[in-house]
C-alpha cells in the first residue's frame, strides 16, 4: 500500500513512560491521529534521562512493533524530544568593537551567532540558542542589521544539556534500527504549540508538572526567556505516601482520590480513616498535610525559577499548566498562593483539533502534550510500506502447479509404444524381433478400440 499523506512519528523519552505517536497533518490544520503506543519506563529511565540503554531499546522496539502493525507500515525513522534533569539555559554575550563606525551586516550578525554556538559548557552540549537582543551603541534591538555603530554586543539564551542525554537516544533510536528525522528540546515545542502568541508576546511561565521533573519556561516578547528543569515531580509525592507502608500503585491511588495541593479544610473536616492496605488505616488528615507539603516545595521551586528569570513582575498572561501530575486536586489554589499570577490556565490537551482512529487512545489530563507537540513539529514522512517477500518455491513444484488440472495423469499406450519402439529398435529387424513388432501393433490396436 502506498502512503498518500506524510505520516510523521515521535518519541517522547519520559520519566515514566516512554510514548511513540504516528499521525499526518491534514490541509484544514487538524491532526489525525493514526496510533499512540506507550510503555513503562521507570526501570530504564530516571528523571527524564537514560541509564539503560538495552532496556530502553526493548521498550523503544516494543513500542516500534506495535505501531507498525497497527499502520501496516514500516517506521524508517522518528522525531524525537529532548528534555530531562541536565536541561536548562544559559545566558551567553558576545561583543565586538570596531575601530570606525561600522554598518552592521547580516554576515556580522551571522558571524557573532556562530561564535556564541562555539561557547564551551564543560560536560554539556548546545541544543538551541535563542537570540535575545543586540545592544549597539546606547540602543538595544531584536535586529541589529542596518545600524551604524562601533561596537555591538549580542546576547543569547543558550538551551544546553549533558552531552550523554543526546548521545543515549541517538544510540537507542540506531540500535532499533531507525533514523533520527529531527530533534527537539521538548519543553520548546510543548510551548509552541500549547501557548498563544498573545500568551508569548505578552509574557507567562509555562509550567509542565511531570512524573519526575517540573518544567519551567518563561515567555516574553514572543521570546523563551527562561529555562529550567526542577527535579522533583508527582512521583515524589507518591513515594512520600510510600514511607506510610502503602504500596505504590496504592499510594497513587489515595493521592488522586484524597490528595489536595492546597486545603483550607478544618480537621474536623478531615477527621475519617481511609482504608489501605491489610485493612490498616491512616487518616486522611495526615494524607493531606503530606501532599499538601510537597507541592508547597515544587512550586516554591518554580516560584524561585521564576524570580531567576527577572521577568516575575512582568508576566502579564500569568502562567499556564500543563502534565500529568497537574491533575492533583486544588493546585490552581496552590499556584495562586504560591505563585501570585494575574492569570491560570490549565493546558489539558493541545489546542489544534485532533482525529484520532483510536479516540481512547488521546486522554485529555496534560500527559499527551508533549507527544503531540513533537509529532505537530515533525515535517517529513517516516514510514514506508512493508515489503513483502515472495517465498522460494522449489522448481519441480512451480512446474507441478502450473500443469492444468484436467490433464490426464498417464500417457497413452500408442504413444508409449512408439517411443519404445523408436528408440529401443535394433538394427537387427528380422526373426525374433519382428514377431514381437507385429504382436505388439496388434496391442496397440486392440488398446485403442477399446
């Protein structure tokens, strides 16, 4: 089968989950979502970053498989994100003066970026630099081209990550087999495609809330301005409720159903007993002081990345909330304390409209962000058709099976006869011999009638 539109795959290398999604992008700018495969990943991946790679491979080439058997396809190659502990920004400035008044160029400016991209993080990589302003003389600008001065100073915002983050998924992508079509700082693509552009110009801290890590990227003047990722997540909480003796899976449960990010509830209001595990109880008072307790420390963290950023007065479109683990009970409340924002806004599902093949598959809680941007930035075809081998027939088969089937089985006698006759005759043709011909003519004879 053909392909007739361009299906675009992506991979999001997750703290818990490692996703895969196949979709095309249809000419009215919906999405059709063709598959979205998921495994869990918290035994080959911590805080976003790989440290088993053969285990990431089997969980990658799971993931693979099942989605080429649901498109009938065959992926060559995959879009990938890059996110994790180790990502954040870095401010970079770069000068140059010059001896006269000099017109600045669109080469000068060029050649002031490839300097910055030559900037040396010890242990890190440059993902992404994103050009912030350009100081000449006394003016600051977004495009220096065309001024006359003589000196100019470009600052930068550079997007940089261990050097091993890269270096791993590009090595569980080519162990599976497949191309790297494209790779993309996640937390850049989740925003452009969740936020406005009156979001961005206007200024807002985007929030992702993750199983492992917190997010934070702060916008203004249609500009990333900020980046960092908080080590702490859901999970955390979680493990929390753990140390009470809960199993997990348990402990994940009591907190969605009972947890609260903030509570202003009396303890006469929070006075029963929930049942766990082996008929033991603990009061939900207890569960709530402790997750309450937890996301007073990650939004402090994002409080304080906030500040960092110096843009925290001048967030006009306040933040927005986007992930898995912003689906804890009251954490708009909890933001609003913590945080101070003129505006909240939660980012359930990405704002494109989206047909899914599998509507069960595209859940609306912040978790499939991420995957749906990454597949949204993706611009080329991935998959192939499946080449089907034809099996090897022996000879003496095919010749078997292309003999019609009313033909008869045996070969007449006259013929058989003959052939004897033809090939067998001596040069001897007298005595013995012609007796047995005329005998045996008269065999043929007698067959035949009959």
């Amino acid at each position: 089968m053909a392909v007739e539109k361009e299906i675009i795959v992506a991979i999001e290398f997750g703290s818990s989950k490692i996703r895969g999604v196949a979709g095309c992008k249809n000419i009215d700018g919906s999405v059709q979502v063709l598959d979205i495969e998921q495994v869990d990943a918290r035994h080959c991946i911590r805080k976003g970053v790989v440290y088993n790679i053969d285990k990431t491979v089997m969980c990658l080439k799971h993931i693979v498989d099942k989605m080429e058997n649901a498109l009938e396809m065959r992926v060559r190659k995959v879009f990938v994100g890059i996110g994790g502990q180790s990502l954040r920004a870095k401010k970079n400035t770069v000068s140059r003066q010059f001896a006269t008044k000099t017109v600045v160029s669109q080469e000068l400016v060029d050649s002031l970026l490839k300097t910055n991209r030559n900037t040396v993080y010890a242990g890190y990589e440059i993902l992404e630099v994103v050009p912030q302003e350009y100081h000449v003389g006394l003016d600051t600008t977004v495009d220096p081209v065309g001024v006359l001065s003589s000196q100019i100073d470009g600052t930068y915002l550079n997007i940089i990550a261990k050097t091993e983050i890269k270096e791993y998924i590009l090595k569980c992508v080519e162990a599976v087999g497949l191309d790297v079509a494209g790779m993309f700082v996640a937390p850049m693509a989740l925003a452009g495609c969740v936020l406005t552009d009156t979001e961005k110009r206007s200024g807002c801290a985007l929030v992702d809330f993750g199983y492992g890590t917190t997010t934070v990227a702060v916008y203004k003047g249609n500009l990333l301005r900020h980046l960092a990722v908080i080590p702490l997540g859901g999970n955390n909480i979680t493990q929390d409720l753990c140390s009470l003796q809960i199993d997990e899976d348990e402990a994940e449960g009591l907190k969605m159903k009972y947890g609260s990010a903030y509570s202003d509830l009396s303890s006469e209001e929070l006075a029963k007993n929930l049942l766990v595990n082996n008929g033991r109880t603990i009061e939900e008072r207890l569960l709530v002081d402790i997750v309450e307790a937890r996301e007073e420390e990650i939004l402090s963290n994002v409080a304080a990345q906030i500040r960092n950023s110096g843009y925290q007065d001048k967030l006009l479109a306040g933040i927005v909330i986007s992930g898995a683990a912003s689906n804890v009970k009251n954490l708009d409340k909890a933001a609003a304390v913590r945080l101070h924002p003129d505006k909240t806004r939660f980012a359930r599902i990405v704002p494109f409209a989206l047909q899914a093949v599998h509507a069960e598959q595209v859940v609306k809680d912040g978790s499939l962000n991420t995957l749906l941007a990454l597949m949204n930035e993706g611009n080329q075809n991935c998959v192939e058709p499946k080449v089907v081998m034809k099996e090897e027939v022996p000879e003496e088969v095919v010749e078997e099976k292309e003999m019609p089937q009313t033909a008869p089985s045996f070969v007449p006698v006259e013929e058989t006869h003959k052939e004897v006759y033809e090939r067998e005759e001596p040069k001897n043709k007298g005595g013995i011999w012609k007796k047995f011909k005329e005998k045996l003519v008269d065999l043929t004879k007698t067959v035949t009638e009959e």
